[in-house]
C-alpha cells in the first residue's frame, strides 16, 4: 500500500510544528506548502535531517507550487495572517478570507477526495469559508478548536485536582475563542463529574469558575508570554489527533468545528460540537442535553459565529 500523503498549507509555526509531528508519527509523506518562497523548502530540509536520528522513513518537501499537494489524503490549513496591532477584526477578515479562497481553489483542484482540517484563524468562519470555496462535501471539511480548547481546560483541571492529565475528560462546545462553553455537566475526574467533586469538597464553584474563565482566554494568555505570536505547539497536535482519527478510521469522538444542520437546533453552520471522526471525516455528530445555562452560551456563541458569516458575506460577494 502506498504512503499516504499529508499536506500542510502553511509552513509558519503551526505548520513547521505539524511537519514534525506528522513525521515523527509516520503518518505519511508530507508536503509543505507556502507562498513565502525558501521557508517551506528550508523546513522541509531541515525536518528531513531529523530522520536519520529519529528513525522515520517519512519524506518531506517543501513547495510553492499547488500541483505539488495531488492527491493528498489529508490537508491541515494553517495559511493566513495573524491579527495585528491596530488591525480590524474586517481587516482580518478580509485578508485571511482571499487566502481560504486560494486554499480552496488548490485543493478543489489538486485534491478533492481529501479530509480537509482548518485551522487558521477566526476558525469558524475561516473552516465555513474554505468549504464554500474548496466546495468539497461538508463531512470532509472541519476545524480545529476543541481538542486544544478541552485540552486546554484538562490542563488546567489537572492541576486544580492534583491528577494526571490522562484520567481527565474534559467538554467543552461552541465557537473558538472567547465564546466558547466549557460544558461542567460533561466533564469528569476518571468517570466521576466535575460538579460531583465540587460536592465532594475537592473544588469550589469559584475556582471552577476561575478555570473555565482562563481556558475561555487560553489563546490570548499565550499571545501576551510570547508577544510575536500564538500558540503553535498545542494547536498541531490537536490536529494531528483529528488527522490519525480520520487515517486510522478511529470513531474517535473529538469536539470539532463541523457543519450542523438540524442537531441543537442549528441551520446550518460551522460550530464546535463532539462528532465522530473516521474514514467518512465527520461521520455523526453527538447531539447530548445540555442545561439552560449550556444552552443559554451555546446560543451567545452561535450568535458570534453568524455575525462573523455576515461579514464575511459582505466581503465577498461570491459567498452570499
Ligand atoms: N497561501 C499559503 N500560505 C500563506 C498564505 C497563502 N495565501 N498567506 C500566508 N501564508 C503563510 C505565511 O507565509 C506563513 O508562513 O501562512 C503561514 C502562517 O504562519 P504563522 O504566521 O507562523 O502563523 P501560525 O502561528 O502558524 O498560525 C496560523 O492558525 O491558530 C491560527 O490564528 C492562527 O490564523 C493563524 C494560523
């Protein structure tokens, strides 16, 4: 059987961090792609020489040209630009939505079977955008955000509890960013909910409170320590958890950026929700009860997310 090939459009942090991670799990051969000419290249060389060391057979290259991703498997989109001092949130958006529209047309044309994970940044709009344009199937386009925003609440319940951060499950829904929900109900200690353990005197609702609060900020908590950028580490090997989920046909349940239509009443957007992840990409979305006060931020995030669609309609006609 033939490797499998893992592109990666966008060679900048996350993408570099991708590249290793990719190849030191052997996921497949891998192409890194990137307007800037010389830096996909110069990573691809320089992760190259790891293998040796290593021991992965993985081969990478480095290209600015988008014949090189046919055929790829699976595509992590990390392109675009960061907001920056004195930039509008338009601003933003208007850059980042022509580079999901070049993205889009690269893997429409190079790729089309591909299983397709977003990651650039606002990721509920960029991951809608880049279905539109790539105009792929909906269950083969999806984004990243909640395996790191739940891996960020772990962490951080970890350390409150005292415990390994493999005996906590954490759940967190909605949109990325300041308004997503960190669902208590559905988060547990080994199995026993976090409301319990409340209960059992182990925590109090405050610092409970104090947790969701910081893992709300976990993004902005990393770009104030770093100054010159974002979190990169965390974000790609949430991805790559996504990614060997869909190669390995895992039926992981993984809370990802998908396409709902019809579940907790949503007509049809890109939104943080569990859903399986296999060989079909998004297979089934885990529609669970939520409480008032879940419902009540779910909605506030949905809400977000449609204004950011609005604008990005108003940018680009061809999206309305
Ligand atoms: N096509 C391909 N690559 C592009 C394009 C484009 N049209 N425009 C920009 N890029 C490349 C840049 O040259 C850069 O190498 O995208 C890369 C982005 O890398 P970084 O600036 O290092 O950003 P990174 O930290 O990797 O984050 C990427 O993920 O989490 C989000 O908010 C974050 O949107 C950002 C994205």
């Amino acid at each position: 059987m033939a490797r499998k090939k893992i592109a990666l459009i966008g060679a900048g942090m996350i993408g570099g961090t991708l590249a290793h991670l990719a190849a030191m799990r052997e996921l497949g051969d891998i192409i890194l792609f990137d307007i800037a000419e010389g830096i996909p290249q110069g990573k691809a060389l320089d992760l190259s020489q790891c293998g040796p060391i290593d021991g992965f057979d993985a081969k990478l290259t480095g290209t600015n040209d988008y014949a090189d991703i046919a055929g790829a498997d699976v595509v992590i989109v990390t392109a675009g630009v960061p907001r920056k001092p004195g930039m509008s949130r338009d601003d933003l958006l208007g850059i980042n939505l022509k580079v999901m529209k070049a993205v889009g047309a690269g893997i429409k044309e190079h790729c089309p079977n591909a299983f397709v994970i977003c990651i650039t940044n606002p990721l509920d709009a960029m991951v809608w955008a880049l279905r539109e344009f790539s105009g792929l199937p909906h269950n083969r386009v999806v984004g990243m955000a909640g395996v790191l925003d739940s891996a960020r609440f772990a962490t951080f319940l970890a350390q409150e509890f005292g415990v390994s951060v493999r005996d906590v499950n954490a759940f967190v829904l909605g949109g990325h960013g300041d308004t997503m929900v960190p669902v208590t109900s559905y988060t547990t200690i080994s199995g026993i909910p976090l409301d319990d353990l409340v209960k059992m005197g182990r925590s109090t609702k405050e610092r409970i409170d104090e947790i969701v609060k910081r893992t709300r900020g976990g993004g902005g908590e990393i770009v104030a320590l770093l100054k010159t950028g974002s979190a990169y580490y965390a974000p790609a090997t949430s991805a790559i958890a996504m990614a060997e989920a869909y190669l390995g046909d895992q039926k992981r349940i993984l809370p990802c950026a998908v396409y709902v239509e019809g579940k907790y009443g949503l007509d049809g957007l890109y939104v943080g929700v569990p859903v399986v992840i296999g060989a079909n990409g998004a297979e089934e979305i885990i529609e669970i009860a939520l409480d008032d006060e879940a419902k009540k931020n779910l909605q506030v995030s949905v809400d977000a997310v449609k204004e950011l669609l609005v604008a990005c309609k108003g940018i680009d006609e061809s999206l309305a």
